[in-house]
C-alpha cells in the first residue's frame, strides 16, 4: 500500500533523532491529513500529543532499536485511571525521514486508534471472530497494510501477497493463548527486506511473539526483488459470552455522522469552518453501496488517499473546489476511478520528483452536493498539486471537466444557501 509522499531533494533529512514533541508534533500533521478535524483542540504536552475528546498518544522511551526508532503509545480514553488502557507499535526513519515514518504509524495503528473512537468503518476494518478473515473470540479492527521499499509494483505485490495471505485468521492458533488484555491487544504484522534476508514479525502489546512470528514466517510469502517492507496493525477486542458487541471506550472522535451534508462527511471535528467549509467522502459511490462482507473481499488496499479493489477499479482521493458567491470555497474531498497506467504513472512521478505540471483524466465517483448523482461518472482533469512545506503533496484537485453540469459548477459562483443551505455556520453565528 503505497503512500503519495515525496522526497525533498534540496536537503537530505536530518539525521539525529527527533526530540519527542517534535515527531509527534508529525504525527499530529499526519493524522490530520488523514483525517481532517480530527486533532482539532490537541495540545503537545511533555510526550504526549493530548485531545480535548479524552484520546492520547504519547512517545515512549526507546527500549530497543537505534536513534531512529519510536515506541508510540496510544491511549484511547485518557480517564481511566490509574492504569489507563493502551496499544503500543514503533516505526522507524528508514533513511532519516521522520514524517514517513509518522505517516506509516497514522496509516496503520493510527487508523485503529482513530476507528476504536469512531466505529464507522471510515478508518480501519471491523471483522466479527466467525468471518473468513475473523480471529476466533476476537473482534478485530484491522488497518490497510502500507508498502516502504524501494519499487512500487514490488510495495503493491507484498501489500497484496500479504493481505491475501489471511495471516490473522491463519496464524490466530498461535497466539490468542497470549491476548491478556480485556480492553484491547494490538497486533502489528511486518514482512519485508532485501532478497534472501527477508523479516516476519509479529509484535502483541508491543512485544515480539516468537510463535506468530513463526507462523509468519511459514506461510511462504514472496520475496521481493529490491527492498521492501509492508507492515499492518490489528486491534483484537474481546466478544462477551454472549456473542454481542465488545466493549468500546467511553470516548469518541467526536466528528460529524455519516449523513452529514449531501451524504458527505464533515471535515472538521463535526462543526463546519465558517470561513473554509469542506466535506469528505469517506468511500466512493460503487464501494459505499457494498455490503461490508463484501467490500473487505473486494479492497486489496487501502492508504488513505488510495483504495484499490478487485473487480471495481483504483480510486484516488481528490479536492472539488465549489466557489461561493461570498468569496469562500467550499471544498469537497471526493474520489475519483483512474485506469490502472494512469494511477501507475501518477505514483512513479510523485517517487521520481516529475509531478510538477502534470495533468491526468480520470470520472468523479461521488454524488456531489446539491448537484446529486448527476455527476456521477462525469469525466475530470486533475492537477494542480502543491508542494507543502513538510515536502508532502496536497491531493489533486478537480481542475476541469467536459460534463456540462460539472463544468458549470466549477466555473461559476454559487449562492452560500444553495450549496449549503442551513448547514453554514455563519447563519448561527451571534
């Protein structure tokens, strides 16, 4: 699972080990580009990255590993006391370059830990224990797997050896003895390195389990031919008795339902930004109309900004930008179906620094606004990125289109009420 990320060329990253704040102050960008809103009121305190909704993750200190290795901790409801529950797992600056290193750990443990709080399927996967892909006893909340290495077809073939291998379902004999925890244990599978000195590792509760380990590594996953590591995380819960739901923590993300504005899903911490409204699809249209069954056979990754899924077609997350008559812009955050050489070329120029002035097609797969499903399937032109200061890109934007109706939306201003109606937060203003 690859992430849309770009190396700086005109400084190599530092190589000395971040001070604490300053990785989480990382993490913190990460998870809101992940999912904006979300880290809305946190604070950075002593190690800890603390949210106003009673969630928590905090930098432990290093045990094992070298300067560029971080032991985070999660804590999804800061209240209970005095031992509070967590789940740990680490990442590593492979090469010095922390935010990648951030971003892998929101893409994976953090996608758990922001789906514990929110349990809508927006961040992570739910699996019941008697499912195909389920851990007998267990609930699982399973994150997408992400690629680090060297090539990308060879990140995209081990993520898809990798989640086609079951290794939860197929390795759960020899290791659910080891689950301790009544609130939740965290699994973190790992496989990757150089041809002929290949890793697999699983880690509980942060502590490497030598027969999962082994249960890995006996499943006979590829080798790849440059180095490469894919690693993802798993949350298992206990089912009670009586085969109802588990427990979840008291807190939550606090972000807007899921019917929320046209169908669209607020981008913010639930309440709009009078200045800069945005929404965000948490799905495109063909996946959102699946049953859950059958979304998790169907999707092979799962990045955040990209899901791949059999039988249906590459999606990326794109920015819809729809002018106001009042001078704000109110951006949607939509998905967009790309052939697999387009998609293919797009990642190969953002790892090869060739992005800039790039242009690709690809049909809008979200009902957009007030405008509906008729822009379903209407052809896009996307481009536009922007370079951060982080050396991130900003995702694609929607720059034009020959479907008249959509080409109209993006040319001209539309009346505050129209495309908001009472969901403008300057209309409840005092």
């Amino acid at each position: 699972m690859f992430w849309i990320r770009r190396r700086r060329r005109d400084a190599e990253p530092p190589s000395d080990r971040l001070p604490d704040l300053e990785f989480l102050a990382l993490v913190q960008a990460s998870l809101e580009e992940y999912a904006p809103g979300v880290t809305q009121g946190a604070e950075l305190k002593g190690n800890s990255l603390i949210s106003p909704n009673g969630w928590a993750v905090a930098v432990a200190p290093p045990h094992h590993g070298g300067g560029h290795h971080y032991d985070l901790v999660a804590l999804p409801d800061v209240s209970v006391q005095p031992d509070v529950p967590c789940f740990l797992d680490c990442v590593v600056a492979m090469a010095g370059d922390h935010r990648k290193a951030a971003d892998s750990w929101v893409e994976t443990a953090g996608a758990c830990l922001l789906e514990l709080l929110d349990r809508r399927e927006h961040f992570a996967d739910h699996v019941g224990p008697g499912h195909e892909r389920g851990v007998p006893g267990w609930h699982s909340i399973t994150s997408g797997a992400v690629g680090l290495g060297l090539d990308t077809a060879e990140n995209r073939r081990l993520q898809t050896a990798l989640i086609d291998a079951n290794v939860l379902h197929r390795i759960a004999d020899s290791m659910t003895a080891d689950l301790e925890s009544p609130f939740f244990n965290g699994v973190k599978v790992f496989y990757g390195g150089s041809p002929g000195a290949m890793q697999a590792e699983v880690r509980i509760n942060g502590e490497r389990h030598e027969a999962a380990s082994a249960a890995l590594a006996a499943l006979d996953l590829p080798e790849p031919t440059a180095f490469t590591v894919v690693r993802y995380y798993a949350l298992l819960l206990p089912v009670p008795a009586d085969g109802g739901a588990p427990t979840y923590p008291a807190t939550s993300l606090d972000l807007a339902p899921a019917a929320h504005a046209h169908g669209a899903v607020c981008g913010c911490g639930g309440h709009l930004d009078p200045e800069q409204p945005g929404f965000a699809f948490p799905l495109p249209h063909l996946l959102a109309e699946l049953s859950d069954e059958e979304r998790v056979r169907r999707v092979r990754a799962d990045t955040g900004p990209v899901i791949i899924a059999d039988g249906i077609g590459n999606f990326l997350k794109v920015r819809l930008p729809v002018r106001l008559e009042d001078g704000r812009t109110v951006v949607y955050h939509v998905w967009v179906y790309l052939d697999a050489p387009v998609i293919n070329e797009f990642t190969e120029r953002v790892h090869e620094d060739r992005l800039s002035g790039h242009r690709f097609e690809g049909l809008l797969c979200n009902a957009v606004g007030p405008w509906g499903e008729e822009l379903l399937r209407a052809p896009v032109v996307l481009g536009g990125q922007r370079v951060n200061d982080d050396g991130s890109i900003r995702i694609p934007e929607v720059l034009e289109s020959s479907h008249p109706l959509l080409s109209k939306v993006l040319r001209e201003s539309w009346p505050a009420e129209f495309v908001l109606d009472d969901r403008d937060p300057r209309m409840h203003a005092c």
